[in-house]
C-alpha cells in the first residue's frame, strides 16, 4: 500500500472508531450462531451417503 492510502485509512480510523450504538455485540453474536446452526442443520439433513 502507498503511504498516502495508509495514512488515509489511519485517520478514518481513529475518528470514528467502529463503535456503532446500533450494533449490539450479543445480537451480532447471537445472530452468527443461529445463522451457523441453520447451516449444519441443512448440512447434515441433507448429506445421504
């Protein structure tokens, strides 16, 4: 990367700092899991060997 790009990205970086109030780490948690037990569910309902 040029310097000018990672310079860039620092700064956008520190000035908002990924904290969104809106993004709860439990729902985004809770929400993964779900989303992955859906996915071994299918997985496994459907693997006929």
């Amino acid at each position: 990367m040029s310097p000018a790009a990672v310079s860039a990205l620092t700064t956008l970086a520190e000035e908002n700092g990924g904290n969104h109030p809106s993004l709860s780490p439990y729902l985004t948690g809770f929400g993964a899991l779900g989303a992955l037990l859906v996915l071994l569910w299918l997985v496994t309902r459907f693997n006929r060997d």
